[in-house]
C-alpha cells in the first residue's frame, strides 16, 4: 500500500483508510461484531494504516470494536476519532473545553490507547470559538494524549482560525464525484496551509459502487432510508454519474468504485479516502483502487463529463445541512 503525508503537519498513513462507522451504526442491523474484528485486522493485513472512528457512532461501541481490532498492531497504525456531540436527551452539538476532555478521556479509554493519533472536531458548535476548541485540543496534544488535531465539514473562516492557534492536520468533509463543493473554497485553502484532507462517503455511501438503483430497499434502521439524494426519484436521476463511472472503468477493467477513488487520489496527494464496508470483498476491491491510474485524458474527460450531469437530492435534510460548511 502506498502512503501519503497528511498536509504538512499531520501523519503519514496509507494512501487510502479505512472509515469504520458501518461497522456498528448507521447502515441497518450491525453485522456480527466478531467478523467486523476480523475485517479490521484483514485491512491492516493488507496495508491499511489509517482507521477513523467517533465516539457517536454506536454510540461508544465503534470505538471499542476499532480499538479491541488494532491492539495487535497498534504502533504500527494511525487511529483517528471525534469530539463534538453531545449525546444522550436533547443531543446536539457541544465542544465545550471541558466536554471536550471528557470525551478524550473516556475514548482513550474505549481504544485502549495512551494517545489519540488524530482527534477532529465532528461539527462546528456555534456557541463556542473556535479558537476556545483549538487552544483545548493543543493543550491535549501538550500533555500527550492527543498527537494531531482535524477538524471536520468546517468552513474556510473556521478553519483558518482553528490554524493560527494549533495546526489543524486535516479537514475530514464528505468529498466525491457527486458532492464537489470542497473544490471552490476548501481545497485552495487546504493547500495554502498545508493541511490534509480526508474525504468521507468517496463512495456516495454506496451508490457510486453501482450496487444501488431506485428499486434498491435498504434495512428499516438505514439512515439512507432519511436522505433527500436517496429518494427513489434521485436515484433514479442519478445514474447516470454511475454509468459515467462504469463505462470507464470497463475500458480499463475497473470497477465503477476503483473509478471514484482513483479519480478522489489523483486530485491531491494530500487527499486520503476513507471507504467504508462490511465485507472483505469490497475491502479488496476499494484497495486496489490505490494502485489504478487514470490518464490526464480519462480525468479530463471524467471531469467534464460529471460537471454536466446535474445531482438530484441535497446531501442531508436542511438540519442537518445547516451544521456543515460554518
């Protein structure tokens, strides 16, 4: 597996991670957790260095899982987890300093680790500064339980505020051929600061693979089941990215997800993708995305082409918009 250094400040980790939320939440009934220990260390097996976590999913018991499934080899690997939310009646976001430390706290503990290797701020809370957010995390870093701070679906003005009072390493934000907004502001900025940039669903959550058409059902508790882009009328409006990304990986044998990846790898070599999945046979087709080139013509013309197929469907319901992007 190649590797890649996260910005200037951050970690080197491999080219593509692992995102670990599917393992325990979010995509129906949780799968056997004995086998998700198993797919963990399978990746780490095949060069995967960089596997991202969150306290909320679960909740708690992603952490768990990821950090039971790296023991093994946790020198060796870059554990990334998020601060942010509170949990329980109400919910909502909280990054408040001292909930901050209690949530570093009790991860240290679910991971089993003495330090966190990259720790982001999951949402912007508009009550506190960020700079208060900031100066909590470099005092973490001080004390050696945090080595690197990210931040994620943070705007260009938080971002840089976050920066001049401790390096942020990375900016996680969702980033793919169907969601490409981070490309008019956020990735100008990224590179000017030499920060990372890890882009989650690359995959559109599923529906780039080509796995998912407007008569796909998904599992009652799917949180798919909730997003304006997964109607079945979107999905039905939005194949035709899919088939743009199938009928250039049949030219090279590649899969319509090799395509996806390949073309998010090629952008920066400062982005790491971070697919998720449950099965070993996706795990090993996703890795074999870090080894396939596109040409500068198959990338111009992939641009142009997915620039000229309209996305139906917004990414979340306005509430849930509204939190990304301050």
């Amino acid at each position: 597996m190649q590797t890649r250094r996260l910005g200037r400040h951050g970690p080197e980790v491999s080219a593509l991670g692992l995102g670990c939320m599917g393992l325990t939440s979010s995509y129906g009934t949780p799968p056997d957790r004995g086998e998700m220990i198993s797919l963990v260390r399978a990746a780490a097996e095949r060069g995967v260095t960089f596997f991202d976590t969150a306290e909320v999913y679960g909740p708690f018991i992603n952490e768990e899982l990821v950090g039971e499934a790296l023991a093994p080899v946790r020198d060796s690997v870059v554990i990334a987890t998020k601060f942010g939310f509170r949990i329980g009646p109400g919910g909502g976001v909280d990054s408040r300093p001292e909930h901050i430390r209690e949530v570093a706290e009790a991860s240290l503990k679910r991971l089993g680790t003495e330090a966190i290797d990259l720790l982001y701020q999951h949402r912007v809370d508009p009550e506190v500064p960020i700079e208060d957010v900031a100066g909590t995390v470099r005092d973490l870093i001080a004390e050696g339980k945090v080595r690197h701070f990210g931040l994620s679906e943070a705007g260009t003005r938080t971002i840089r505020r976050a920066h001049a009072v401790q390096p942020v390493a990375a900016l996680q934000s969702e980033y793919s051929l169907w969601t490409r907004e981070p490309e008019a502001e956020i990735l100008p900025t990224l590179e000017e600061l030499g920060i990372g940039f890890v882009p989650f669903s690359p995959l559109g959550r599923g529906f780039l693979t080509g796995k998912i058409d407007e008569t796909t059902a998904f599992d009652a508790a799917d949180f798919r089941n909730g997003l304006p882009r997964f109607t079945a009328e979107a999905r039905r409006a939005n194949r035709a990215l899919v088939e743009l990304l199938a009928d250039v990986g049949a030219r090279r044998g590649a899969t319509p997800a090799q395509v996806a990846l390949a073309w998010l790898l090629a952008r920066k070599p400062w982005i790491v993708p971070i697919p998720g999945t449950t099965k070993l046979s996706r795990l090993e087709e996703n890795l074999a995305a870090a080894d396939f080139d596109l040409t500068p013509d198959e990338l111009r013309g992939l641009e142009d082409a997915a620039a000229r197929i309209p996305v139906e469907g917004s990414r979340y319901p306005e509430a849930m918009e509204r939190m990304a992007g301050r």
